[in-house]
C-alpha cells in the first residue's frame, strides 16, 4: 500500500507493526495501489487506523475497561455491519468493476499469445471497426453527413487510393460506356443492351453484397476493370468496313443513275426519229450522243471494276485480322479476370485455415483461464470464509476480556492484534477476489469477443467464395456478350464483303450488257452490209473498205467481250469464297432488247455510221472526263440534251462530248 497503516504502541515496550507495513510483494502492492477504488481505499485504512488507536490506547485505559465493555459490543456489531454480505464493505467492492485490468485488448492477445487478428482476402491485417464510424456509416444514426461523407473521413490514404472502397466499386467501369451509347456505332446496340442489364441486376447485386464490412475490401473490381477495359479499347471504335461499303454503294448509285438518265435520252430520240421529226443533222447528233455515253458507260464500269476488286481485297484483309485481334484480345481479358477470381479463391481459402486453427486456440485458452479462474477463486472464499469465522470467535472474545480486562490486558492487547491481523487480511483477500472476478469477467468477455470474432471469419471466407462465385458468373455473361459482339462483327463483315462482290457482279453484268449493245449495234450494221452487198459483185467490190471497217468493230467488241468473260470469273471466284449462290453473265430481259431497238433506230442510217465515232477512235483519244455524279449529273446531262436541240448545224459533230465519269 502507499499509505501505510499506524503501528500500535501496546502497553509493554515492544512495538506492534502491521503486516503491510512488514512489506508486501510487488504485484500486491500494485493490485493496492492501482487496481482498488480511492473510496474502498479510505474503508480500509480508517478500519485499521481505529484499530491501531484501539490497541494504543489499552495501556492508558486500564483503568475504565469495565464502561469499554458496551462499547466493545457496539463496535462489533459495527464491525459485523461493515464485514456482512452486502456491507459497506461489499458495497465499494463492486466499484471495482469499472476498475480496466487490461489496458487494451492487445495486451490479452500479447499475454496468452492468441494469433486473432483479422485478416483481409489480400493477407494482411485488417484494423478492428470502430463502432462510432460506423455509427457514423449508419443513416439511423442521426447524423447530418451522409454515409459516404463519413466513410471518407474516417479512411485512412491508402484506403482512398483503394477502388475497393469506392462507391459502385464494379458498375463505375461500365458506366462511361453505357453514357456513351449515343456516340456509339449500332452495331453495338445487342452488347450494350446485354452490359446494361447485367449492370442493373447482377453487378448491383455483387455491390449490395460488398457493402458490409466483413467483406468491404474484397477486390472484385479487378476481373471487371479488366472487361471494361477490353470493350472501351476493342468493341467501340468505327468500322473500317463499312466506310468502304458505303463508298462502293454511292459509286454504284450513281453509275446506275447516268444510265437510266442515258436510256431516257436514248428512247427520247428513237421516239423522234420513228416519228420522222430529226433531220440527219440532228440524227447524226443524237446518234454521236448515243455511241459517246455508250462508250463511256463501259469504260466506267471497267474502271469500277478494278476500284471495287482492290477494295475488295482490303476488305478481306482487314476483316481478317480485326476479327483476329478481337478474338485474341477477348481470350486475354477472359484468362486476366479467371486469373483475378481465382487469387482470390485461393486466398479466401488460406485465410478459412488460419481462422479455423485460430477459433482451436480461442477455446483452448478460455477452457484454460476458466479453471484458473475456478481455482483461485475457490481457494480465496474458503480463506475468507475461515477469517469470517475467527473475525466473529474474537469479537466473542473481545467481549469476554473486556469484563476482565485488569487481569487480562496482556491478552486483551494480544487478541486486539490478531484482529486488526485477520481483519485487514480479510479485507485484502476480499479485494484480492474481487479483482480476480472483476479481472476475470473481463478477460472472459473479450476471449469471447476474440473467439466469436474467431469464428465469424471462417463465415466470412465462406462468403467471400460465394462472391467470387456470382464474380465469376457475371464475368462469364460480360464475356459471353462480348463474343457475341464479336461474332456478330465478324457476320456484319461477311455481309458486307457479299454485298460488295454483289454490286461488282452488277457492275461487270453492266458492263458486258454494255459491250453487247455496241456488239449487236456493229453485227446489226454487218448484216446490213452484207444483205446490201450480195445484191451484185460491183456493191461488193464497192464496199470492201467499208465491211474491213466493220469486222475491225466487230473484233474489237469481242476482245472487250473476252476481258468481261475475265473479270466475271475472277467475280465468281469471290462469289464461290463467300458461299454466295452462282450467277449466269448475260442475262438480259425486255428493258435491255428495248433499248437496243431504240439505239438501232438512231443507228439505222449509212451516213449517221460514217460520221459518228468508232470504239477504237474512242479508246485512242478519250476525252476529257467531267467530274460528278448523281443528280449533277443527271442536270448537265438535260443542259446537254437541250443545247444539242438549238444548235446550229455547222457545229463540228464528229467531236466527242465530254464524259462523265464518278468521282474516285
């Protein structure tokens, strides 16, 4: 004790000396100094000072011992009140129980060696929580912050930096391109529409699951992260395809519109001249106008021709190796998300074998401490037992000795001594039970805690391993979408490529029934020769240069007519790649024998034949090509028509009008 009690001075000459002021070993006196209330404190010391004053004052009493007898009997009876079950005494003992014996919850774990920690799925140790921030979490609560708010402030760096304790920890990768789905292409529209609902119902569901903290820290935003990523950087971008398919579509649009609008001119003049209301001035113009556009009809579909097979085979290449990269890029980001869950299965299991032996070790240790426990305090309430018994003989005796206190002072002193003894030791065994319940309810509850805590771990690897599980689901159906995504792409492509080959087919089956016009304009002009000429040997001498004329053109249709044979083999060879169903060249119908009769209406005059241009002559000096198309095209063609009308008929109408031919 830091105040010592008095000693009694007796009425001989040796000096009393109470047993603390003999000394104490070191932990008792800490358990006196430390670990009993001040209240308790001043009990005991003012019981013993009493006493002290008690046994010093038996030698100068001697004399009036007989009047102390009464109150020798009044002080037992206080002494039995204070002394009694639920005493003065008893009363500041249980003061002691707001008394900490153990200055922190480590100091258990340090002292009997409890590997309790709580471990995260990352394997290190995670802090225990703090019941105010969480309080502060709770909208219940009362508070005027919100629950993010207050999360954020009790979070330490690294728990900020950490995209596990963001909010919407798995929907905010996808969420900038679902934002985006109006600058997007549409052939995205089925994988955005698959990610949005995947976001709305098992990735939520993934977040509510990740809100508590036992399983806050869960790194499941990585699997995710890693799709995010995947769909950001290969599924949004423009597809080169289909700007080129665009580009084919326009040509071909507009090549098919200079056509029409040439048929329509073409059948505009035959009708003038079966009506007989063109001079050959006039004829001669409008058969020039006809031959020209002919001509130049064919040269832009060849030219078409090779534009759309080099394009063509780019778009092969292309499409190839996007779909390549696609695929290969599909297959990583599945193998680095399968990579992310299965780490944390592996992790959630060790942290399942570390908590297990733990929860062993918890129980060991409160099985041990509670023997100690029952053993102590056994011992201590049969010694407090035996000093209430002697405490109640020598107030017995007290009362006995006082009425014969001249003939026994010696005695009386000496019982006096023993009690102040036995009291004072049973008012120390007494706080030294009381702090032994008192300390061992609270290591009994924290031990508790610890093991409960022990114990809730293994349920929290449990359900960490069935949130990797759903991950691990949602990540199958994000991937799943994603390579229908790709294999749709990869559809699109074919589609597009068949419908490219499908306008280069149209454009060589043009071009061959161009060819076929000049070819039956030519044979129709050799038959005519021909029957002119068998009339009498003096026209078929006449006409030598002009029928070498005509089987020049003929000859040179039919190598034109052998390079179309060329190309629609190399086109049959593209259709045949893409399983496209064979075609026939050549195929022609009344529109196409329609507007031949109406050509060899305007063709139909031997001095029209000799002044109009031929193929060859044509193809030797071109003219210069007028750039446009579409409807431009089509308004120059009736500005042309008109002017060929009004003009005067010295014009030079063996030159060739200007050809106009579609933009590149």
């Amino acid at each position: 004790m830091t105040t010592r009690m008095q000693t009694i001075r007796p009425a001989s000459a040796q000096r009393y000396v109470s047993p603390m002021a003999r000394g104490s070993p070191d932990g008792a006196d800490v358990l006196w100094t430390d670990f009993v209330p001040d209240e308790l404190k001043k009990t005991v010391t003012s019981f013993t000072d009493r006493e002290a004053s008690v046994a010093a004052a038996l030698a100068d009493r001697v004399d009036a011992m007989w009047a102390e007898v009464d109150a020798i009997a009044a002080r037992n009876r206080e002494r039995r009140a204070l002394l009694r079950e639920g005493g003065a005494f008893d009363h500041g003992l249980s003061a002691m129980a707001d008394l900490p014996f153990w200055d922190t919850k480590e100091r258990i774990a340090l002292r009997f060696a409890l590997p309790l920690a709580d471990l995260n799925v990352e394997g290190g140790e995670e802090p225990a929580p703090d019941p105010a921030a969480e309080a502060a979490d709770d909208p219940a609560a009362g508070g005027a912050a919100k629950p993010s708010a207050a999360r954020a402030l009790r979070m330490t760096s690294e728990q900020l930096l950490d995209p596990a304790y963001h909010q919407k920890s798995l929907r905010r990768y996808f969420t900038p391109i679902l934002q985006r789905r109006g600058e997007l292409p549409k052939t995205m529209s089925l994988l955005l529409d698959a990610v949005q609902q995947i976001q709305s119902g098992e990735l939520a569901t993934l977040e509510d699951d990740l809100q508590n903290d036992a399983t806050a820290r869960v790194p499941l935003y990585a699997p995710f992260r890693t799709i995010a990523t995947f769909i950001q950087q290969h599924l949004t971008g423009p597809s080169s395809l289909a700007a080129v398919e665009a580009g084919v579509v326009q040509q071909h649009r507009a090549l098919d519109q200079r056509e029409r609008a040439d048929a329509e001119h073409v059948a505009d003049d035959a009708a003038l001249v079966e009506a007989g209301q063109l001079n050959e001035e006039e004829q001669t113009r409008a058969a020039q106008h006809m031959w020209v556009r002919l001509f130049e009809s064919a040269a832009a579909r060849e030219h078409r021709y090779a534009d759309d097979a080099r394009q063509y085979k780019g778009m092969m290449s292309t499409g190839l190796s996007a779909v390549a990269a696609l695929r290969e890029a599909l297959d990583r980001c599945a193998a680095d998300s399968a990579a992310s869950l299965q780490s944390l299965m592996r992790t959630s299991a060790t942290c399942s074998d570390t908590t297990e032996s733990t929860a062993e070790r918890a129980a060991a240790i409160a099985r041990e401490a509670e023997l100690m426990f029952h053993r102590n305090a056994q011992q201590l309430q049969e010694a407090i037992r035996g000093k209430l018994y002697r405490l109640e003989k020598s107030e017995a005796q007290q009362e006995r000795l006082a009425r014969r206190v001249r003939e026994a002072v010696k005695e009386l002193y000496a019982e006096q001594v023993r009690y102040a003894e036995v009291a004072q030791e049973a008012m120390l065994a007494k706080i030294a039970l009381r702090q032994l319940e008192c300390s061992y309810s609270q290591l009994r509850d924290t031990v508790r805690v610890r093991q409960a805590a022990a114990l809730s771990t293994d349920q929290r690897a449990t359900d960490v391993q069935s949130l990797v599980r759903d991950a691990d689901a949602c990540r199958r159906s994000l991937l799943l979408a994603c390579a229908q995504h790709v294999e749709r792409v990869e559809r699109d492509q074919h589609f597009q490529r068949c419908h490219v080959v499908d306008y280069i087919a149209n454009n060589v089956q043009m071009w061959e029934r161009k060819v076929r016009d000049i070819e039956f304009l030519y044979d129709e002009r050799y038959c005519a020769l021909v029957k002119k000429t068998a009339m009498s040997w003096q026209l078929e001498y006449l006409a030598v240069g002009e029928r070498e004329k005509a089987v020049d053109n003929l000859t040179d249709v039919r190598e034109e007519l052998q390079k179309v044979v060329a190309c629609w083999q190399e086109v049959c060879r593209m259709r045949d790649a893409l399983d496209l169903d064979p075609q026939t060249l050549g195929s022609e119908g009344k529109t196409a024998n329609e507007l031949r009769r109406q050509m060899r209406l305007l063709d139909d005059n031997r001095a029209v034949q000799r002044r109009v241009v031929t193929w060859k002559a044509f193809k030797k000096a071109p003219a210069t090509p007028v750039r446009g198309g579409g409807r431009g095209a089509v308004a120059r063609l009736a500005e042309q028509r008109r002017f060929s009308a009004t003009a005067e008929p010295r014009m030079q109408l063996h030159k060739p009008l200007p050809a106009i031919l579609p933009v590149e």
